[in-house]
C-alpha cells in the first residue's frame, strides 16, 4: 500500500501541477493598519533568528508574531525606539543583533536581549562607522563583516563592530564604480557584487581585495533612472539575477560570463520596473512597482503574473510591491505600497475558489453552490440556491452557461433552487429542485418535463427532492425532504414512493443516497441511517438504533461512503462512524480524534483513498491506514451538505455560500513545523514589564530571561507566550504550567495568557508548550524560573534570630524558673529561718528580759543597799558628832568600810556583763565610737540608758548629785551634742 500511495502521488504531482498552477490563482493573507502596523507602507522586512517577523515602514519598526504587532516608533534623544521613522532596509547579525538602515537619519542596533537601540550617524571621521546618513541596503558576508550600502558608497563594518572601511566612488582605478549602493550579495567564489548607479555592476574580489566592473544586460540604459536601485538575486550558486527602475529582469551566469535580458516589451515581466527579487522553490518572484507579482519560472523562462482584484479579498492587496521575503516556513511575505503586508501561505494555497466575478456575466451567480455534477460527457454541472442551473464551458475555469427551467441558455437570472443532479440511464439530465420537484431533459436539454406532487397521484410525496442516483442496474433513487425514498423509472418517466417501515419520521427526512460495491443503497436522514440489502431485498431501519441510544446526536447522518477495505463510512453531528459490515462492529471518531468541526456534512474519497471529510468551514483528510486526521480551515467559503464531487484530474470540488472550493486531495499535507514558544510578556498587577523601565523587576527582554524575582507581597503576575507559526495561526494551541503550584498542565486552546495570584513565597517555574495548525506539539516549550522571596520573617537570618530568641527566651524562663524555684526554696528557708529566728528571738528576748530584770534586779538591789550604806553612813556621821576622838576615828573607819562596801567592783563587772548583754554591747560600741569617755562617764551613760535620775545615779555611784550633773555636762562636751539636746534621748536611740 505504502508503494502504491508512492507511486499515485508522484503520478499525481507529475500531470497535475502544471495545470493547478495554471487554473488558480494565488491566495493571499493580508495585514494592516488596522491590524496594527505602524504605517500601510512596509519597504523592508526581516524574520530574526527567533521567528518574529519585522516590517520596516515609514513610522517606525514593527514586529510580529502571528497574533499581535509590537511597534517600535521614533524616540527623539532616547533609545527605546529607532532614530528616524523612515526605515529603508533590515538585518541581523551573526550576534543576534537587528540593524536598522535609515533613509535619511543613519543606521541603528537593536539588542533584542534589553530592547534598546543604539543610534550611528554619518560623518567622514574614523569614528563615524558610515560616511551618510541615506541607508540603501544592508548585508552580512561569510566573514560576518556587515555591509552597508548608502548614498556615497558602502561602508564595510569590521567583525568587532567597531570600525569600518569605507569606500566611494573616485578616480583611483580600485574603487567602486558608482556613488550609490543599493543592493550586494556574495557568491561562493568570495566575490561581493554590487550594485550601483551605474550601468555596469561593481564586483570586489575578497581574494585579490580588488574592485572591477562587469556588464549584466544589453540595454543600453541611459538614463539615470534606468540604473538606479538596481536589486540582485544569486540563484542556486550559479545565475545572477538583476532588476532595476527600468530595466526589466537581467540573467548573468555566474560561469560563463554571458547574460539575458527580459523586458515587458518582450514576453517579459509585466513591468520593466521591478523594486525586489526573491527566489521560491526553482522560481523568481518579482515584486513590480505597479504591475503586482510576477512569477518568473527560471527553466521555462516565462512569467506568471499576478494582481489585485477588487472582487478577490485573497487577491494581492496593491499592486505596487516594494520588498520580498521568505520566512523559514516556506511563507512568502510581500511588502506593499499603502497597503501594508501580504502573506503567501503555500500550506493554504492548496485551494482555490470558483465563484461569482461581478464583472464577468458568464461567471457563477453570486448564490451558494448546492450540487455539483459531471456528466458522462465530462461536462461540469452546477446548481444553486435560487440561482439556477449552469454548465461549466469547456476548457475554461470560471465561464458558465445559465440555463432557464426549460433548459435553454439564458442571460438572465433565474431563480430556481437546485438541490442535487444526475443522469438517468439513458443520459438525460435529471435535476431535483427545492419546492418545484423533478426536472428532465432529454436529448441534449431540447425536451423539458417536469414531474411535481399531485394531490391526485401518489407518484411523488414531496417536490423537495435532496439527492439523486442513478444504480449499476439503471434504476435512479431519490431521496426526498419529509417524502422518504422515491424510485424514478426512466422508461415511464414516472416516480414511485416506496413503502418502507420506517422507524420514526425523521427517517423521511432524507439528504444523501448512496451505492455500496454489493449495490446495496444507503440513505443518510435525521433518523440515522436506512439502507436497501439487494441480495436480501431487504431493507434495514435500525443499524444505529443502539448508538442512537447513547447518542442523539448520530441520528443525523449526511453522507455515506463505503472504502477499498469494505468499511461504511457514516458523516454525522456526532463525528465519524466506521461501521464493518462482517463484524457488526462501530467505531466512533469525534473532536477528541481531530476531527476539527461538527457536524460533518460529506465523505468523498481521494485517489489514494484517504477520506476527504467535509465539515462547514473545514476540509480535512483521514488516512485510511492509520486513521490520522489532518484538517484545514477554509475561511472564504461555507459549505453545504451532498455538494462534493471529484473529477477526472482527482480534484475535488466542494460547494459552498461563496461559490465552488477545488484542491487536490494529494497535496494536502500535514504541517510538520513546530512551533518556537517563547514568552513574550510579563505583567505585575496588569503593568507591563519592560526591561529599560527603571521600575521593571526585568533587566533584560521577558524572552531572554531565565529568572524573574518577585518580593512576597507583587501578588498577581501574568505571562503572555505566543508559538510561531504562520499558517492558521489561530488553530495554535497551547497548554501550561506552574511548576511548584500547578500539579498537571493546563491545556488552554488557543489562549495566549496565565494569570496567577497570591503565590506563597518559594520557588517556581513557569513552563508552556505549543502546537501548530495540524496539532504538532512543541512538548519542550520554552520556561523562567520566578522566584518569590517571602517576608523578613521568612528569611533565613530572621528565623535564626527568632531561634535564637526562642533558646534565650526559654533560657530566660528556665532561669526565672530555677530562680523562682530557688527563690521558693529560699523563701521557705528564710521562713524557716525567720520561724526560727522568732524562736530564737522570743528565746532572747524572754533571756532578754530575764536579764534585764536581772539587772533591774541587780540595779536595784545594789541602789537599796547603798541607799540603806547612805542613811547609816549619815547616822554615823550625825553620832560621831557627840563621840571623843578615838570613837570618831573608829566611826570614820567604819564610814570608810561603808563608802567601800558602796563601791562594790563586783557588783559594776556584773552590771556590766549584764547591761551589755542586755543592751547590744553598748558600753563597748559607745566607748569605741567615743574614745575619750571615763569609766566613770560610760558607767554615767548606762545608767542613763536605763532611765535612771541623776539622783538614783549619785547613789548607785556613792556620789553626789553634783557630781552626777558635772559628769553628764562632760559627757556632753566629749560627744559633741548639742546643748538644746537631751543626752538621755540620744543614749537611749544609740
């Protein structure tokens, strides 16, 4: 089988290119002003080594990415945008770098890593890298020496950027021979052509560092403007292709020296003023300022020109083409003249549209197409919504015969709705017709009948007849709108309502009939399928009863098709139904599958046998060997249920509101380009982060960063991601992720934005994946890491400081609880102490208070004993008045035993002992606080302590009062008191 495609499609591709690229025009995408360009006027255009696109114009740069246009316009003074507006030319480095050429204000240099720009202006200096301001054209040779062609010369740029060697026009024989440059390539034997103003091309050998001239057409150009902006073309290393204002197209082989010249004049290009050069596939495209595009076929030599038309919104958009540029998926993109940009998409180009031309009358009505037929004469039929029958005229595309009810060719326009055609055996024309019923033509369309509902007759139950076949055995089925199935017999020409069990009415409400390899015929209705077993002469109501069961929305069945393996296949609101016969087995194949849009309206085969499935706006092929599906969107046409046909080139043909859509099923190929993803935006609470802000938390361009920082509390974030891909750039589906938060990836459809909210501090990693058109997934995507630091709490010195504080502060708790325990422990043992120290105390003081009653007791006794010495001492003395001397004598020995016995010293050291015991040592800490104290005066003092008079102290102390109040004056002086103070008060508070 794999051979036999093989061989098909080589065979295919061998007789039927030449006449689809001769049949169809070129289909074109266009963008504008009001798709957001900057300016409707793009002279130069560049992909860079990401894929975005780059549209140089005449306010400012603009790039894009197949959804969305970022302009960059002219910033006086800054660097966030180009010098000047007016952009002559485009190129990237070898270093990633985006130069843009000026027309009059320099060149600049774009980092697409920080988004800023870079600004050079012209001078004659070292310094100056170019000596003008007018930039013509910009290139990189194989050394990566940028080449800057300008106004007075070029100037060549060194590899390092930072010097150039310039050279103009001059008498000195090594010198380009001409004062503008306005196009250089380079050949494979190191040689750089240029061209110039001059007639003549300037060619510098890198090998022998020479310039020299050499001759390219054999006009004479004189004029000025017959050599100016001149643009050159190597093709495949060995032809030099060069056009001018007006000098048509020029052929220079590269090994021969010889060269051809192709004028408009001539069977040439369909203008002599030709302002770009691009080479697609083995051909020219040349893009004509003011004659369109013309397609020059380098090995037959002729041109192909193609135009706007005002009728065609596919058409070219003007044509004045200015620049020309094939991106890195075989896209063809057109720079136009106050009309922006057009974009040719070969994947798209596979079909083409046959419809209505307002100004051509031979071409279809402006009427949805309903049925399409070829006759066994080959000849194309079509029929339309309340426009009538037509055939298409031989060997034309878009010219039709208009026929009226009775079959004669009309001019006018007839208003009549054809449903579905054919033939019936003998070849007439039969035609079914909404509301008006059966019409026939015999002989050549010169007979007319028609056949319509009678209320008398029972031939035919609806005049709203949907389909029409006519068997391998001659009979002709019909299928009719709420009559069921109806059999037309050619011989009587007269109609027959079968009586047939239907399920239910839905089933009478018939849209497509169909025959299978074994005769047997299928009826596709509202009710599911129905379908007539001619070896059984059967029929059968039920096959989807089951499925129908599960799923309503199988009953509505459009088309029937059975393929080489034997399989019937059903097209139904559901999807696809493969039902196989020999096992009575069903397979359902939906959305889920790739089946792009429900319901599917028809199943024709191509010539390999892959199915062609036809839903409303898309065309998609199932290959039968491994059931992979791979669709295209056709945005220019809406199709209609049984309008599918295939010629005899394999063509298919399918009808729609805006006319007949052909392609060539062979040629519908998968799109196998992935898609680069890359994130193209960065927002922080909705505002956009650009790298020259000083605010951004960016420093460099959001694709070009690995990691964004964020602090805890920039919450809502959003990425913008975008794959490239050019063709059906809408169909790109996407799915993401946030690694760390998100536990599976979120598959978005077509949506080109994540938002996420209050993240927890940590790290995570935004990852997104693409795919393109046909569903080839991009499974390595593109990722940034972001970080969000979380608050100073959460840092790791806070937490070591809350740890420490945490040791210290149970420290500190352990400590207060050791101390109150210690404290505890202390309080009971000092009120244990105290207890005891109470005891102790209470012991003292009743010790205390016995000694102090001791020595009140000693005190006393020893005042009553000197007190009763004093009155017999007195008596004595008043006796010995009357007594002789010797008895005086013997009474003053005795007086003197009494003042002896008075002045105890046994009786003072025990008062002594006692008093201090008694009162806190005072006689020793007085006497050492007052060292000059008597014995007398300390004795004075204790007495004094004790509350006694001078009177009781004279006594005690066998002295007179007197002597007593001497004493205690000296005390006085000896203390330092005070004379208005009491002694006795400062004895007794000592």
């Amino acid at each position: 089988m794999k051979e036999l495609k093989t061989y098909y499609l080589l065979l295919s591709l061998l007789i039927y290119i030449p006449t689809y690229a001769q049949n169809y025009n070129k289909q074109f995408d266009h963008l504008k002003v009001e798709d957001g360009l900057s300016d409707a006027t793009v002279g130069s255009i560049l992909q860079d080594d990401k894929g975005f696109m780059w549209f140089g114009t005449f306010k400012g740069l603009n790039r894009y990415d197949g959804y969305q246009i970022n302009r960059y316009v002219y910033d006086m003074g800054g660097n966030k945008g180009p010098n000047d507006n007016m952009i002559s030319s485009l190129i990237q480095d070898s270093d990633g770098y985006i130069w843009v050429g000026y027309f009059n204000n320099g060149i600049s240099r774009f980092n697409p890593k920080l988004e800023v720009f870079e600004h050079f202006t012209g001078g004659n200096t070292k310094d100056h890298l170019i000596q003008t301001g007018s930039i013509n054209c910009l290139f990189e040779d194989k050394e990566q020496k940028l080449w800057i062609g300008t106004e007075k010369g070029v100037a060549v740029v060194q590899k390092n950027r930072k010097s150039s060697i310039k050279y103009v026009l001059s008498d000195h024989k090594n010198s380009i021979n001409g004062e503008q440059v306005y196009d250089i390539v380079e050949d494979k034997w190191n040689r750089i052509w240029l061209a110039t103003n001059n007639r003549k091309l300037s060619v510098y050998n890198k090998n022998t560092l020479q310039f020299s001239e050499v001759e390219y057409t054999d006009l004479p150009l004189d004029d000025l403007e017959d050599n100016e902006k001149k643009n050159l073309c190597i093709y495949n290393d060995t032809l030099l292709y060069v056009c001018s204002n007006s000098g048509g197209l020029a052929e220079y082989n590269l090994l021969s020296g010889k060269y051809t010249t192709y004028v408009e004049e001539e069977n040439g290009p369909s203008s002599n003023n030709i302002r770009d050069i691009l080479q697609v596939g083995n051909k020219l495209w040349l893009a004509n300022d003011g004659g369109g595009l013309d397609i020059f076929d380098v090995t037959t030599k002729q041109f192909e020109n193609i135009s706007n038309s005002k009728v065609d919104h596919q058409s070219l958009s003007s044509n004045v083409i200015w620049s020309l540029y094939k991106d890195n998926q075989e896209n063809v993109w057109l720079g136009c003249y106050l009309q922006g940009v057009d974009k040719y998409d070969p994947r798209k180009n596979f079909f083409s549209t046959i419809g209505n031309d307002p100004c051509n009358t031979t071409s279809l009505p402006n009427k949805p197409v309903l049925s399409i037929y070829t006759d066994s004469k080959k000849q194309l039929w079509i029929g339309t919504d309340w426009g009538g029958l037509h055939r298409q005229k031989k060997n034309t595309n878009n010219q039709f015969d208009h026929f009226n009810i009775d079959g004669t060719i009309t001019d006018n326009m007839v208003y009549d709705v054809v449903k579905c055609i054919t033939e019936d055996k003998y070849g007439n024309l039969l035609v079914g017709t909404y509301s008006e019923g059966l019409r026939i033509y015999q002989n050549d369309r010169r007979t007319y009948k028609q056949i319509k509902r009678s209320i008398k007759s029972d031939g035919l139950p609806s005049n709203h007849i949907w389909a029409m076949i006519t068997d391998k055995f001659g009979m002709t089925w019909m299928a009719t709108l709420g009559g069921g199935v109806v059999q037309y017999d050619a011989d009587t020409q007269t109609c027959k309502a079968l009586d047939i069990n239907y399920q239910n009415l839905s089933q009478h409400h018939i849209y497509h009939v169909y025959e299978d390899s074994q005769s047997n015929i299928w009826f596709s209705t509202d009710g599911g399928v129905i379908y007539y077993n001619r070896s059984e002469n059967k029929w059968h109501t039920d096959l989807l009863s089951t499925l129908i069961k599960d799923n309503h929305n199988i009953s509505y069945v459009k088309s029937v098709y059975e393929d080489k393996l034997k399989q019937i296949w059903l097209a139904t609101a559901s999807g696809l139904v493969k039902y196989m016969p020999e096992s009575n087995q069903f397979t359902l194949i939906d959305e889920d599958d790739g089946i792009p849009q429900l319901p599917l309206y028809n199943i024709i085969p191509d010539n390999l046998g892959n199915l062609i499935l036809i839903g409303k706006n898309y065309i998609s092929k199932l290959s039968l060997s491994d059931e992979k599906i791979v669709s295209f969107h056709i945005p220019n046409n809406s199709f209609n249920y049984n309008s599918a046909a295939k010629n005899d080139r394999g063509e298919i043909m399918v009808g729609g509101t805006e006319g007949i859509t052909i392609f060539n099923p062979i040629l519908l190929e998968e799109n196998k380009h992935l898609p680069p993803v890359y994130i193209t935006g960065f927002d922080l609470f909705n505002i956009p982060q650009l790298p020259h802000d000083s605010t951004s938390v960016l420093k460099k361009s959001v694709s070009e960063t690995e990691e964004i920082v964020l602090d805890y509390d920039q919450s809502v974030i959003n990425f913008d991601y975008c794959g490239l891909n050019f063709t059906e750039t809408d169909r790109n589906q996407y799915a993401y992720m946030l690694e760390g938060f998100d536990s599976k990836w979120n598959f978005v459809n077509n949506r080109r934005r994540a938002t996420y909210t209050n993240l927890d501090p940590g790290k995570y990693t935004f990852k997104v994946m693409a795919s393109n058109n046909h569903g080839k997934w991009n499974k390595e995507g593109t990722s940034i890491d972001v970080i969000i630091n979380g608050p100073y709490w959460y840092s790791n010195w806070f937490r070591a400081a809350v740890l420490l504080l945490f040791i210290l502060m149970f420290y500190v708790l352990h400590r207060i609880r050791m101390m109150n325990v210690k404290k505890k422990f202390a309080l009971e043992r000092i009120q244990a102490d105290r207890e005891q120290i109470m005891i102790q105390n209470d012991t003292l003081e009743k010790e205390l208070d016995q000694t102090k009653s001791e020595l009140t007791n000693i005190t006393i006794s020893h005042l009553h004993k000197n007190q009763s010495l004093q009155q017999i001492k007195s008596k004595l003395e008043k006796m010995s008045v009357t007594f002789g001397s010797t008895e005086k004598r013997k009474i003053k020995n005795l007086v003197r035993e009494i003042d002896k016995e008075s002045e105890n010293h046994t009786y003072w050291d025990e008062f002594e002992h006692e008093f201090n015991k008694s009162h806190n040592n005072f006689l020793e800490r007085f006497k050492h606080e007052y060292p000059d104290l008597s014995k007398r005066e300390l004795r004075i003092c204790a007495y004094l302590r004790m509350d006694l008079d001078n009177q009781e102290i004279a006594t005690l102390m066998n002295i007179s009062i007197r002597t007593v109040e001497t004493s205690r004056y000296r005390i006085r002086k000896k203390i330092g008191l005070e004379q208005r103070k009491s002694l006795s008060k400062m004895i007794n508070r000592y």
